[in-house]
C-alpha cells in the first residue's frame, strides 16, 4: 500500500512538472508572436577601402617657398604684385621710396667735398710747416714738429672722414639702384601684406609674416593643421595617403613630417575634418602645421584642396568590392551571403575572387555591389525575414523583460519553483507513509519474541 502511494505522488510530480514546462513554453510561444524577428544588416561599403578612416584636410603647396622680408626702415611706395599672380625670375614685386635717399645722398656727397677740402689745406699747410722748419732756427724746431704733427692727425682724421662718406655714398646708392624688389624664382604669389601688416593670402593661411611670399612650381607638397584633440594622429615618417575631394579614386602618396609646434595659431576653426556637428563654442584651440612630402605631385594643382589620410595599405589595393570573410558563407563549396532585398533577406550566391590575407577579405567578382547591405552568417537566418538597419531593434525582442506571468525559457525554471512543487508532492505522500510510533511508557520498546 504504501509502495503504492509512492508511485502515485512520483507520476503526479511528473505531471505538474511537465505541465509546467510546457505552459512555458506556450506562453514563450504567444510572446515571440506579439514581437517579430529582425535581422541587422550592414552596410558593404563601410568594408571596402578608406571607409571610416578618419581625414585631416590639406592644401597643396609648393615644396620650396620663398619669403620677402620688408626693411623696417624704408617706406614702400609701390607694390607691383597681388596674391596669385604669376612670377618669373627677376619679376619686379615692389619699389621703395626713394625721396629721402636722394637727399641723404646729396648731403654725403656735400660731406665728402668738404672732407676733401680739408685734406687739401692740411696737406698745404704740412708743407709749409716742414719748409718753414728747415729755416727755422733750433730753439724753434720743436715748435715746428709739434705743429706739423698736429696737422698729420687732423690730416688722418679727414682721410677717415672722406673713407666713411664713400662708404654711405655708395650704400644709399645701392639703395637707390635697388628700390625695385624682384622675385628670385619662378612661382605664384601665395601672399601680400600692405603697409599695416594685414595682407591677402590665395589660401586663407594668416600664419606668416613676410611682406610677400612666392611659392615655387614644380614639386608640390601637401599642408595640414592638427589641433591638440588629433595631433597624436601624426607620426613623422609615417606613410600618408592625399586624395582628391572631387574624385575618390584619384590618390597621392607620401610620408608625414613633423607637426611644427613651434608654430601655432590659435583659431575658432580646424583643419580637422568631421562629418559630425560640434558646439562652436568647443572647436577654439590651437592648431600646429604639418607636411606631406609627396612621391609624386604629377596631376596636383597649386592652392588644389584635399584630404590626407593615413595610409593602411588599402589604397595600393586593386578596386573593388570587398568584403569581410565572416559574412561569407558555405566558402568551400558555394559561397553566398545573406543579402538585403525589398527590406528582407534572400541567399544570394557570390563569386569569389582575389584573398587579402592581412585584412581577411575576398574581393566580390559577382553576387553584390557596394550599395548592398548583408547580415552577419547565423542559425536562425531564414529567407524572407524582414531586415533593420539599426541594432537596436534586432536586438529589442531579446532584451524586453518578460512579464510576471511569464517565463522566458523552459531552462530558466529555477530552483525555487521545483522545490515548491517537490514539498507539495512531498505532503500528500507523507500522510499515507508508515509512522514509527513511540512506545507507551512503561511498555517494552523490544519486540515480542
């Protein structure tokens, strides 16, 4: 009998149990109904060639630049030239008063006659001295001699004189016949300053301070400017890669140089290229110029502006589509990816070309193209289910909390919840268990023989 109770409280155990589990997973049923399954898709363009990488933006200039420094003592009186006009060597730049030279000059002249008047009377009056001296008698002699040795001083510092007025004459001279600046090579103006010291500039780049700056044609190199957020990007000798912000696919290459520290310019704006929207008030720093010295600048034209970007190897790739192995299926007998189409999925069979082994990518011959988007190879995948471009909603059915008469799974019945059930199934066995009973007292415990 008791043997009996036990087998029926065991199979009733079971029951509840297994109703249980498959309320559950009724419950977890209706509940992944009420939400439909999307799958993420990316976009294939954002693992092909630069995507992502991020761009400082640069200016084309010449490799060798030659500044004019104005004499802070002249006054110009014309300047010849503008910014962006071509030069030659020996092309007047801008001439230099030259009113006051002239009368300088006039008066070194006057000097110098003068000088030399004098230098002749000393002279004359040396001769006399030395005649009047023969003749004199010996208590005089020495009068004579100091006379005529005062004379050879006053005589040596007219020389003195006239050497010096020379000297002036032929350096405001040199002035005169050098008040026309000209250009010492060929080039372009790249900036004029005017009188008060704020000039023009082709480029927008306030930096320098020389009165006129001519950058020569020929080799290019390429200008950026980093601020204190991005300087660490720059490493000197570090490969670059320049590209055309009209076409893509058109690329120079290069090296970085230093980041010139000693240069600074504190402004509102960087050259730094973002696609994104910032405070204005948060992009004031100070930028630091940089330099990429080109292998080659044939096709760059002078002031052309650009993009420099670090060189990862990709630009030295062949074009085309490539794509990330992971999101390549079934490799060894018929690759395809799960592709995006009309907003669902579809398997789609692509042909396979070239490997890169360092980025672990096949280039696409065939099956997609770089507007198409693609999901990450999984189990559950299915052709026909419905596609989002947002993570967040692939992923909201699977973080949504469960309500309190659900359960997620039939693994998450806990502990608690078997224990409950094993103690119910456990008081209904119990009554129709034997029961030890105490004996009565003065009875003897020990069995009857």
């Amino acid at each position: 009998m008791d043997k009996k109770y036990k087998i029926i409280g065991g199979v009733c155990g079971a029951v509840c149990i297994g109703g249980l589990a498959a309320g559950i997973f009724f419950i977890q049923d209706a509940g992944r109904k009420q939400t439909e399954d999307l799958a993420y898709v990316t976009s294939v363009s954002s693992m092909n060639d630069m995507s992502g990488t991020q761009r400082l933006a640069g200016v084309v200039e010449s490799q060798k630049t030659l500044e004019i420094q104005k004499d802070s003592e002249r006054e110009v009186k014309e300047v010849l030239v503008k910014a962006g006009d071509d030069v030659e060597v020996g092309t007047p730049l801008f001439t230099y008063d030259t009113a006051s030279l002239e009368m300088d000059i006039q008066q070194a002249r006057l000097d110098l006659e003068r000088a030399a008047g004098e230098m002749t009377n000393l002279q004359a009056q040396i001769q006399q001295l030395e005649k009047e001296k023969k003749e004199a008698s010996e208590e005089e002699q020495f009068s004579y001699t100091t006379q005529i040795q005062s004379a050879q001083m006053d005589l040596k510092k007219s020389e003195y004189d006239r050497k010096a007025k020379e000297v002036e004459i032929n350096r405001i001279q040199s002035q005169i016949d050098n008040s026309t600046v000209t250009s010492e090579m060929k080039g372009v103006v790249k900036s004029v300053q005017n009188q008060e010291q704020t000039g023009t500039n082709m480029y927008g780049d306030s930096s320098s301070q020389a009165f006129i700056t001519i950058l020569a044609t020929g080799e290019y190199r390429v200008k950026g400017r980093v601020n204190e957020q991005n300087i660490g990007e720059i490493t000197e000798g570090s490969p670059a890669v320049v590209r055309s912000r009209v076409d893509e696919d058109q690329v120079w290459t290069g090296t970085y140089s230093a980041v010139d520290t000693k240069n600074p310019q504190n402004n509102n704006s960087s050259m730094y290229y973002s696609t994104g929207t910032e405070d204005s008030g948060q992009t004031t720093s100070t930028s630091y110029p940089f330099y990429v010295d080109l292998e080659s600048s044939q096709g760059l034209l002078l002031g052309q502006h650009v993009y420099i970007e670090h060189d990862t190897g990709l630009s030295q790739r062949e074009p085309g589509i490539w794509l990330n192995e992971a999101f390549i299926a079934d490799l060894d007998k018929k690759p395809y990816v799960w592709a995006e189409k009309d907003g669902a999925l579809e398997k789609r069979t692509v042909v396979l070309g070239t490997y890169d082994q360092e980025m672990m990518q096949y280039k696409i011959e065939d099956g997609i193209d770089s507007g198409d988007y693609v999901a990450y190879p999984q189990d559950f995948l299915e052709e026909g289910m419905k596609t989002t471009h947002d993570p967040a909603q692939a992923y909201a059915g699977e973080m949504e909390e469960p309500s309190g008469e659900e359960i997620s799974s039939d693994e998450e019945i806990s502990e608690e919840t078997l224990s409950e059930e094993t103690e119910a199934i456990t008081e209904e066995e119990t009554p129709q268990e034997e029961t030890i009973q105490e004996p009565a007292e003065g009875e003897n415990s020990s069995p009857e023989l």
